[in-house]
C-alpha cells in the first residue's frame, strides 16, 4: 500500500540536534556536579576561607564595591580583545605577505621563529621600560603570546590552496587581492580559524602576565593587592572572571567558524 500524502518523513536534522543538546546538558551537567561538590566538601570539613572558599562566598565579593569589579574587568577585557584582535590582523596580512614572496619569508620568518621563542616573562619589563605601563603595554603584551599561531597557521592554509587555481587566476590578469579574496581566504578559513581558537587560550595568559608584571588596574593587578591579606575568595573571583572572558572568546570564534566554514572544511 502507498504512502499516505500527508504522512512525514523523519528529519535528518533531528538526531544531530538532541545529540547537540544532551552533550551541552553533559557539559553543564559536569560543572554544576563540580560546584556543588566544591561547596558541600568545603562546608563537610570546614576549611577556613584563606585556604579554600565555598563557591558561595566567592561569589559574595561581587557585592564588596571595593573590588572595583566592574572597571578592572573592563580593563582586563579591553586588554585581551585589543591585544587579540591585533593579533589576527597582523597574523593573516603577514601570512598573505609571506605567501607572495618566497625571498620574503625566506629572509624574515626565521627571524620571527626565533623571536617567539623568547619568554615572553622576560620581555616584559623591557616592554614596560620602552612602553611605561597601562593598557596599550598590557595589549603588547597579549599581542606577542597570540601573533604567532596565527600566522603560522594562516600561513600554512594560504599554501594549501590549488596552485592550479591560482596559475588560473593569474592568467585572467586577476589581481593578488582579487586571488585572495576568491580563492586564498576560502581555502584557508579553516587553517585561519584553528590559530584563531589557539590565540583565543593564549590571549587571557597576556593579559595577566602584564598585569602582574606592572599594571595599576585590571584583575591580575587586583589578585596581587588581595594576596598580601589572604584574601583567597575575591582571587578565585577574578580567576573566575578571566576564565569566563577567555570562554566567551572562545565560543565566539567557534560561532564565527560554525558560520563562515563548512562542516567537512573544520580543523
């Protein structure tokens, strides 16, 4: 007997999507078991608020205006947005440089090998002495940590392109930026987006090695005033704060890949 007209097809898209949906409910799920046994163990054995607050009162500072929450984080924020996004700029147009000119990379990018694997601790106070302190120093400072696996990964993604496309591109008179734009940024978005996630976990360690290295504001620079008093639950509290800013960055490059790259095209 025939189908009944009116009768629906399963959607493909279904289980995909609960499967989605029961790995974030995983993930939750997991954290909040954490919190929760966090809050109960440290009650159970009553360790003192130095040594290990409960989730409660670390999220009790966020009531203590003394902290300036609000203005540290926007500093710590600016600093690591700024440093990061100058990052990918400089990262894919240094990338796109090297890819025309072999005399270029040969001459430059071991020059720029060497330069990254100097510790950046150690450029620090040089960076402070050349730059004196504040936001822009701190941005550098971020900058430096996250240039470099995004050039060497946009880098590498600019030559997996066809060169059989770009022979055909240059025999159609076509310009380097139209070559670019057509073929190169497609083909390499995924390599792009991988330095881009590595840059995003490394852009949070900039902004606190400048911050604690020499800086008047920010949540780093906070951490170390509260240290002297043992002030434990209001360091978790900006630890905290600096991982949700590091998360935040991170779900946002993933949602800018899950939008401008393919399913099968993902790193």
């Amino acid at each position: 007997m025939a189908d009944a007209p009116n009768q629906t097809q399963p959607s493909a898209d279904g289980p995909a999507w609960r499967a989605n949906l029961g790995r974030w409910a995983a993930i939750v799920g997991v954290h909040v078991a954490l919190v929760l046994a966090w809050q109960f163990g440290v009650r159970m054995t009553s360790l003192p608020a130095f040594v290990l607050p409960a989730p409660t009162d670390i999220l009790a500072t966020l009531s203590k205006t003394s902290y300036a929450w609000w203005d540290n984080t926007l500093v710590s924020t600016i600093e690591i947005l700024g440093g990061y996004a100058l990052a990918v700029v400089f990262g894919v147009a240094l990338a796109l440089v090297f890819s025309w000119s072999r005399i270029l990379t040969l001459a430059v990018f071991p020059l720029l090998v060497t330069l990254n694997m100097i510790p950046k601790v150690a450029l620090g106070p040089l960076v402070i002495v050349w730059f004196s302190y504040g936001i822009r120093t701190n941005m550098l400072i971020t900058f430096s940590l996250c240039f470099f696996p995004v050039l060497l990964t946009t880098l590498r993604g600019l030559r997996e392109v066809e060169p059989d496309l770009l022979d055909l591109v240059k025999s159609l008179k076509g310009s380097r930026w139209k070559m670019f734009r057509y073929i190169q940024l497609p083909g390499s978005l995924p390599y792009i987006f991988s330095g881009m996630k590595v840059a995003a976990i490394l852009a949070v360690a900039g902004a606190v090695v400048g911050e604690f290295i020499a800086s008047d504001r920010g949540l780093a620079y906070l951490m170390i005033q509260v240290q002297a008093s043992l002030d434990t639950p209001a360091m978790f509290m900006a630890v905290l704060i600096l991982t949700f800013i590091g998360v935040a960055l991170y779900l946002a490059v993933l949602g800018l890949e899950l939008l401008f790259v393919p399913r099968d095209a993902r790193k």
